[in-house]
C-alpha cells in the first residue's frame, strides 16, 4: 500500500505499534537501520533522523560528520515475524544533507535520478528479478556450515526438496509485506533455491530486492538454517545467480527494449564491477550456465542475454548480475545504458557472434575499465566510483 504520513501515523496508534525500523543501505547494497520510537517518527518526517556518516561504507566522503534518514511512508511495512503486541514497522529511507538535498551517495537516490532521465526522455522501464540462494545447515553454536540443507536438484520436490516449506514461509511472508514474488522453486545445487518477481517498476523492484534478501536470511535463521547468497557457496557447484529481466517501452506504447539491450551489451563492461562486485564474482562468470562472453541468444543457455519473443512482447534477461549487487546501482546503470541504446537506435550484435568480446576475467580488471570510463563518470558520484575502483 502507498500509505502517507498521516496514515502512519494512525496505524502507529491503533495498531499497539512500538518500534520504527528506519531502514537504508551502503553504498553496496547492504541494509542498515536505526530504530526509533513513536514519539520520535514525526521528527523523521520532518527533519529526518541523524546518522554518523563517516561509519557507513560510501559515505566517508560526505562533507558532514552527519547524515540524516527521511523515511518513505509508501514503503511501510510490518514485519510479520515480530511479536503482535507491540509491533515493528519498516520504512525505507532516502538520506540527506542538513539542509533537506538529497546526498549525492545515496544509490536509492541515485536510482531515482535515472528514473526521472528516463521519464523525461519517454521511457517507461520495469524490472523483474530471479534471485539464487542456496540453504546451509548451521552448527550447534549456530554458525553457518558448508553442509546443504538437501540434496535435491533442478525443480525436484519433497521429500528431496526440503527447502520446499521454507520457500513456502518466505513467499507468505513477503506477501504479509505488501509484495507478491511470482514463482519458486529448487534450482541446480543442493540446497539451492530461486525465488521470481515479476515485472516492477524500478524503486519497487530494488525494494523488494532488499526485502527479499532480509526475508530470506530471517526465515532461513528462524529455521535453524543460513541463506548464502555469495556468487560461488561451493566450489564444484552451480553459482548463485541474480537474473535481470528487462522491460522498456516508449510513451507511445512501442516496445524498444531491443535498443535498450543493444545499449547494455555496449556498455556491459563498463558496469560489471557494479554487477559483481566480489574477486568471487569472477570465480562464477563461465562455470556452470554462467555467462563469460558479451553476447546474447534467443534459445537460452549460458550467454549474457538471453532475447526472445514472449506472447507478443519481447522478453530480455540479463544473466550477468549476482545477489551481493546493490539493486539501486544495478537498475540505475541498467536505465541509463538501455537509454544509450534506445536514444542511438543501437542494434544488437549478430546472435552467439563468433567474435565474442569476454566479460572481466577478474574483479581487479573490472575495476580498471569502470575507473577508465566516462560513460561511467557521466553517471555516478566520484565517491561511488572510488568506492567500487580502489
């Protein structure tokens, strides 16, 4: 629900509800919060709620020791694994200067600077996700193990499949969070897992993403169990996956996301780092289904992207990204080399291109051809780029 500020603050009375997790991330996509008390979340709105800068990973580079929290009523949920008496709400937050501006490091911001270029050039872009994740057992100290949670492989069910439940739990409770996950189901490696959204328009789907991922890690916790959602868990297993799919159409209803394509196969060296940001990263690209080459194919396989004609609408999947990716970041980048792409009528590469142009061998090479970058420079904050590049 898009709730407003006076709506929250009704809900907050009626519904016994105590604590108010301000949440936002770092530069890398990591989830923070603060938590506040009722009496405290008009000053939110207001002022926003103070946070010391210089701890936070990206950061550092803000002229001012503070940053303050202003909450997005919209995004408010409960979180459905707290007690009913007393209830936590989550609100996720943009970050600010003193004087009320946006801070430039803030991707959720960011994120909304591309969308605003989007929609001024026509461009309605919407996103859908297909994250991996694989269940490990923990110990009798509750540590995360190497040990999967089952044996089962691609699509098996119960009894092999005995994330089945689990997946289960997670899907409701995103649902009892205002978010509907499409489909789930067990993927290729034991103990590994793959929940789906469905197409959404770019903050929501970042978002979700973020909920996802603490809904995931909450429920796996809950059940004596660890979500890992690192690009390689096992090193003779499939590797953890963050499928992108891409959806572009003009004001006029036509669909470009071909162009868009062809503009993010351009520049997909340019933001890999961003995409994979871990030396394990580069470890996944070319193992199992994979990609390692920039190129794409309308039967699916183990390419960049895969395109392809679905019930009338073209469907594009960027195979590329892996979950410890900062949605916000991925999804701004995304806008903008699909907007290179559409603005320049670019075309697409000819199919599985026998001069195939790789991907980084290696975190250390991406951050040498982002770094180089001015399409790059163009578009996010020197503190952002020195964060991912040094």
């Amino acid at each position: 629900m898009n709730y407003k500020e006076d709506e929250i603050m009704e809900y907050i009375e009626e519904e016994d509800a105590k604590f108010i997790r301000l949440a936002f991330r770092d530069a890398f996509g990591v989830q923070k919060n603060i938590s506040v008390m009722p009496t405290e979340i008009h000053k939110a709105f207001q002022d926003g709620i103070a946070i010391n800068a210089k701890s936070i990973r990206g950061f550092e580079g803000s002229p001012e020791a503070n940053l303050f929290l202003r909450p997005d009523a919209s995004t408010m949920a409960v979180l459905p694994w707290r007690p009913d008496t007393g209830k936590v709400l989550r609100m996720y937050c943009d970050v600010c200067t003193s004087d009320g501006k946006p801070f430039e490091a803030d991707t959720r911001n960011i994120l909304k600077e591309a969308m605003k270029k989007a929609d001024a050039a026509g461009i309605e872009f919407r996103f859908g996700s297909e994250m991996e994740f694989y269940l490990f057992k923990t110990d009798d100290e509750g540590k995360p193990t190497k040990i999967p949670y089952d044996e089962a492989g691609y699509m098996d069910i119960a009894p092999l499949d005995r994330g089945e439940n689990i997946r289960r739990e997670i899907c409701l409770t995103i649902e009892e969070m205002g978010l509907t996950p499409e489909r789930s189901h067990h993927e290729r490696g034991p103990g590994q897992n793959e929940i789906d959204f469905h197409y959404g328009k770019p903050l929501k789907a970042a978002d979700q993403m973020i909920t996802m991922k603490m809904v995931v890690s909450t429920i796996a916790d809950r059940n004596g169990l660890y979500a890992d959602f690192s690009p390689v868990p096992l090193s003779d297993k499939p590797g953890n996956g963050y499928h992108i799919n891409i959806f572009a159409k003009d004001r006029d209803g036509n669909d470009v996301v071909k162009y868009a394509a062809a503009g993010i196969v351009e520049k997909i060296r340019d933001i890999t780092i961003f995409l994979n940001p871990t030396d394990a990263s580069y470890t996944r690209f070319g193992n199992g289904n994979a990609p390692d080459k920039v190129n794409w194919s309308s039967t699916g396989g183990s390419e960049l992207m895969y395109i392809s004609d679905c019930q009338g609408q073209t469907r594009v999947e960027l195979r590329s990204p892996d979950a410890l990716s900062n949605p916000y970041l991925v999804y701004a980048l995304l806008i903008h080399a699909g907007l290179y792409g559409i603005e320049n009528h670019k075309e697409l590469p000819e199919e599985m291109d026998s001069n195939e142009i790789l991907l980084p061998k290696s975190r250390k090479e991406a951050m040498k051809i982002a770094y180089n970058s001015d399409f790059i420079h163009e578009i996010l904050p020197k503190g952002i780029v020195d964060k991912y590049t040094s």
